[in-house]
C-alpha cells in the first residue's frame, strides 16, 4: 500500500473524514474560516499556508492541524503541483 493509501485507510479507520486533492502551481486560497477542525498533509510540492495570522512553508512530509474557527489562507508555490490530504476528525 502506498504512504497515502496507507495514512488515509488509518485515518478513515479512526472515523476521520479524508480527501485527497491535486493542487496545480499557482492556486490560492483566499482567507476563510475553518467551521471545523481539520489536518492537512503535504506529500509533493510546496504549498504556503496561514493559520490566524502565522505562515507556515510546507514541502513533502509537513502536516498541520487547522482548529476550528481559525481564519486560513493557502498558496501552491513553485511549479510543482502539491498532492495533499485532508482530514477531518469526527465531532
């Protein structure tokens, strides 16, 4: 089983609701508030990412949780796209 398949069978084992997302080069996120708490894992690209004000470069390997209510924004950078998950922990 690959890394991905393997972290979103685990996720989805523990009740979390999982996607993943190819994010081309250049795609922004505008600022939104985050209604629930999440995780966001990076496995190729580089992608920047603020959580309530603090930025956050993330590359292959980096998660962060996101808390509930926190304003976000993100950006791909580079020219790689960034394949990433996304993991909401059941309320």
């Amino acid at each position: 089983m690959n890394p991905i398949s393997n972290l979103q069978a685990r996720l989805e084992a523990q009740g979390c609701g999982v996607a993943t997302r190819l994010l081309a080069p250049g795609t922004v996120f505008d600022a939104y508030c985050s209604c629930e708490t999440r995780i966001e894992a990076v496995f190729s690209g580089q992608m920047r990412i603020v959580i309530d004000g603090r930025s956050r470069l993330m590359g292959p390997g980096d998660w962060v949780e996101i808390p509930a209510g926190a304003m976000v924004s993100a950006e791909i950078i580079g020219d790689e796209p960034v394949l990433d998950l996304e993991a909401t922990p059941p309320a």
